[in-house]
C-alpha cells in the first residue's frame, strides 16, 4: 500500500498525421490509481470528440497537427498522486518526406538532393 509509482517522469511520442495513436500513461499503485489526462491545464472528458481516455490510456483518433504539445497524465489513490509528462509530436507529411531522407543520410551517409 502507498501513493501511486510512475515507471517514468516523461515520455515522448510521434504520430503521423492522419493516424490514431495510443498511449499508456506509465502510473500503478496499491491501491490501484485514478487515471486523469490533462491538455494544456484542460481535463481531458467526454466532451472530447476524437480524444478518448480508458483506464490508463489515451486514444486519438485522425490526429491533427493541433494535437501535438503536453499532456499530463496524472494518478490518484488515497496515499498520494504522481503525474507524467507525454510530449505528443505529430507529424506532417511534409516534415515526414523531410525527416526521412536526413535519418536514412544519417545511417548510411548517403547524399540526399531535396
């Protein structure tokens, strides 16, 4: 018995645009926690349209540019509370064909012409 464990402080995720993401949010505890997901100081609910929590975990779906930034995954029992940085990143398809080409040059030192 005691307050919640995060397994982790921070985390971070990238999506491609377009695409659903899920993400655990790294809290447990004895007794087992209270899971809220916050965005920008705003408890993520059921007013949400295409963001969706269960338990510990955070579901959206057709991410879009304006998902990507800081949400907080916090957990609560009766000893205490601990809370989680998830740095959600999505990316564009113009980053995407931008990124692509630098990591593969990167790997086998490769000239790219973009």
């Amino acid at each position: 018995l005691g307050p919640p464990i995060a397994q982790q402080k921070e985390m971070k995720t990238m999506v491609r645009l377009g695409e659903d993401v899920k993400i655990q949010c790294p809290i447990s505890g004895n007794p087992t926690p209270i899971i809220e997901w916050k965005k920008g100081g705003e408890t993520i609910d059921y007013t949400f349209i295409r963001i969706r929590t269960k338990g510990r975990q955070l579901r959206i779906k057709k991410s879009q540019e304006t998902d990507t930034g800081v949400f907080i995954c916090k957990g609560v029992n009766g000893f205490g509370n601990v809370e989680v940085r998830v740095d959600l990143i999505v990316i564009g398809k113009l980053e995407t064909i931008l990124f692509i080409p630098r990591i593969l040059s990167d790997m086998y030192t490769a000239t790219y012409f973009l």
